[in-house]
C-alpha cells in the first residue's frame, strides 16, 4: 500500500483520483496552506493541481512541488495547461509526471506503473530475481533497459540463440506490462510464406482449398495484446512488406477479403539472425527493421554466464524434489556442470535434468553427470542439420533448400579434387548429369569423363 497526498482545491477531481486509488492510504489538501502543512508528513507520491487555488498567474502548484521535491517525493502534475514552455519548467523544477486532466482512469493507472518501475526492489526483487534471474552483471546490465519499457508500447527484439529463453522472456514481459489483451505467439520460420500470410492475417471463407470458415489471423487475436514473433529473421521479403503496413496503420486485410480489420497490438519479435547483415544482404526490410526494434535485448547463451549455472541447477533440483524425492550433487559433479559449454542453453539444461531424475540416485556422481553430457553431445552430433539450417528450409521450403545444400557440396568437392570430374563423381556418387547442373566453372577437367 501506497501513501499519497492529492492536493487539488476542487473537491469532485479529487474524489476522481481517489476512486482510482482506492487500495491505498490517502491524505487530501485543498489548498496551498493544507499542502504545506500536510507535507511534514513522508509519502510516496505526490498528486499536485498546477492551477491551485484559482490563481493561474502564480500557478502555486510550482511551489507545491519545489516543497515535494526536496522531500524525495515522486511528484505529479496535474493540469489542464498544455503550454510547452509550463511543461518544461514542471520537469526543469524536478518533476516526474505531468498529464492533462480529464482521463484520470489511464493517467493514474500509467502514473502509478512508472512509479513503481522507479522502485529498486521492483528491479531488483522481482524482475532480475524472480523473473529471469541472473548473477552476470553483462546480462542483468541488458535486462535493466527493459525495466522502463514493460509498460509501453515500444517495440521490443530479443536477440539469442536457441534455448536462451527468449520466448519465455516475451511472455513475462507481456504478463508485466498489464496490457488486457492476449499473447499470442507465431514461429515465423516454421510455416510456409502462404501459410504465414493466412495465420498472421485470417483468412475469408473459400480463400484457398478447405478454407471452410472464416478464420481470425493472429494480429486480430492479439488486439490490446502482444504479438510475439519468433523468428522473424526468416520472414520473406513480400511478408516484411505486408506485416510493417500492418503495424503502421493497425489495420489490415484477411486473405481473399476486402474488409478492414482492426487491431492494436504491440509487437515483440526473436531472432537468432544478424538483422544489420541481413540488411545489408538485402534479406531483411530496413523500416521493418525500426517497427521491430525499439528496443534490442540480446540473452546471453550460458557458456557466457557460468555464475548462472548453479543457480539453474538449484532450481531444477528443487522442481524435481517436490516430488518427494530428495536430490543433490557430489562437489565434483557441480565443477562439471560448470565447466560445460551448454549448446543448447537452458533448454538443453532443463532436458539433461529431466533424465537425470530418471536414475533413481539421491546422489548424483562426476560420473552421472558425464554419461548424460555424453549422451546430450552424441544426441547432437547424430543431427545433421543445426536447427538455422531447418529454420531456412523452413523459409525457403524443401526442394529449393535441398538444391543449395547439393550446389555447396558439389562445390567443395570439386576444389578438394581439384576440379577432377572423375573423382567427384565417384566420391559423391551421383552421376554426370546432376554434377555438370551445379557446375559454376569451366576449369574442370573435362577429359577424364572419357
């Protein structure tokens, strides 16, 4: 609970900012002398009229709100003046929130949302202790810039690899920005560029075969929400172009309709890609770029924050144990644990402490903890394809995909023959035809066909 004084000479506005405060303490004063005296007391905030007492010449709040600024107050001004040279020297005397009457409802709400993300133990306590918990200063350095933004409408674009939980993030960071709306969340690279169309967009009945209904895209369902775009990277040059139209206007069109569609969503984007190189390379829409990233957050992969390792590790331990089952780790084990470099980060964490609790040992060994990093690496190596190969397949569908993948190899198998036709074939296994199709050179050597 909040201690507020509101000083306002008119009795119905405060009883406005009171009906918007009802669960904490409250102090009025009606007039500047009230104010004064009231002001021996220690608040928390500070609800200041601009125009107290009637007198718009000496504007008497100002000196209400010097009184208040020296106490430490978190101080707002409320007026009906929107002179920018008044509001200027509001924020110049110290100041921390200036709004206009007449919409005390939203004011109040986003007043008191700032004030508390000026709080220390709202920084400290719940967002980098309870929500993405780190030790490592670089990490928590880059989670305290979103702190100011959570309850806006800027942009924000998580960056990282796979695993580092960047999806997590954008839904914690939705639940805190008390927007009422959903999250709603699409894989950009998992679909292909008509099927993306239709899930961001909706589709009309008949648009396309088995399009039965009329569907709601995923903009319309995430009205006064959050759209979450993970991997946005992979996002066609054509769907760039549909989605920034879109997030400029807030309105766009279903598939095979030409009815307008409403939606105020804020956007929070992933990508594992270098969307700078990207621009560059001409892949990726450079005004897309500045709808997205507001605010660029980049997640560290774990190898870049071992301090954080261990505390992992309790917390897995302490979600498998509430099972009953009591589970620790020998000395040697926890250097282990430490020393290796994660590759799939705290997903991959998460996986190897799901088998571990398979074992049935209370105790855990140097020993367990190898075979199961044994296994996690062998799992890995047995892949062939990392998951940014897949993610491009993904974006530029199978056969086109499957075409580059042979090209490169072709490729690299005729320098490491040095251009030795007979040789590539034989090694490769594949005939004259699908090899003189990937062929970018003329400086094979033709006669060792014959």
């Amino acid at each position: 609970m909040l201690k507020i004084l509101i000083v306002d000479d008119e009795k119905l506005s405060r009883i406005k900012i009171k009906s918007h405060l009802s669960t904490h303490s409250i102090v009025e004063a009606a007039s500047y002398d009230e104010a004064v005296l009231k002001l021996d007391q220690n608040y928390d905030l500070c609800f200041i009229d601009l125009n107290l007492d009637s007198s718009d010449a000496e504007l008497l709040g100002f000196e209400i709100l010097k009184i208040a600024i020296q106490k430490g107050i978190y101080s707002v001004i409320m007026s009906s003046l929107h002179d920018d040279e008044i509001i200027e020297n509001a924020y110049e005397l110290g100041c921390n929130d200036y709004y206009s009457k007449g919409n005390e409802k939203a004011n109040i709400s986003e007043t008191l949302n700032r004030f508390l993300l000026t709080k220390n133990d709202y920084l400290e306590t719940h967002f980098l202790k309870e929500i993405f918990p780190t030790k490592s200063k670089e990490q928590k350095e880059i989670l305290k810039t979103i702190i100011p933004a959570i309850q806006t409408s800027i942009p924000i674009c998580l960056l990282g690899e796979s695993g580092t939980g960047k999806t997590f993030l954008a839904k914690e960071i939705h639940d805190q920005s008390k927007r009422p709306g959903p999250f709603v969340a699409v894989n950009c690279a998992a679909l292909s560029e008509e099927l993306l169309e239709s899930e961001l967009f909706g589709h009309a009945k008949g648009a396309y075969t088995g399009a039965d209904s009329e569907t709601k895209g995923k903009l319309s369902l995430a009205n006064h929400g959050t759209l979450f775009l993970d991997e946005i990277g992979s996002m066609s040059l054509g769907m760039q172009t549909k989605l920034l139209k879109a997030i400029e206007e807030k309105t766009f069109y279903q598939v095979n309709s030409d009815k307008v569609i409403k939606s105020d969503f804020r956007i929070i984007s992933a990508t594992l890609d270098n969307l700078e190189e990207k621009i560059k390379r001409g892949e990726f829409r450079f005004d897309l770029f500045q709808r997205i990233c507001g605010l660029s957050v980049k997640l560290l992969p774990l190898r870049e924050r071992k301090e954080d390792i261990l505390d992992l590790i309790k917390k897995e331990i302490s979600e498998v144990s509430s099972t009953g089952r009591k589970i620790v780790f020998s000395k040697e084990a926890k250097v282990e644990l430490e020393a290796y470099t994660w590759p799939g980060n705290i997903r991959e964490l998460k996986r190897f402490f799901q088998m571990i609790s398979l074992d049935g040992h209370g105790l855990i060994s140097n020993k367990d903890i190898k075979k199961h990093l044994n296994q996690s690496l062998q799992s890995q190596k047995d892949k062939i394809l990392s998951k940014e190969d897949i993610a491009m397949a993904f974006k530029m569908g199978l056969p086109a995909f499957l075409e580059v993948i042979e090209s490169e190899i072709i490729q690299e198998a005729l320098k490491s023959n040095n251009n030795a036709i007979r040789k590539t074939l034989t090694q490769l296994k594949i005939n004259q035809s699908k090899l003189y199709k990937h062929i970018r050179t003329s400086e094979v050597v033709e006669n060792e066909i014959h």
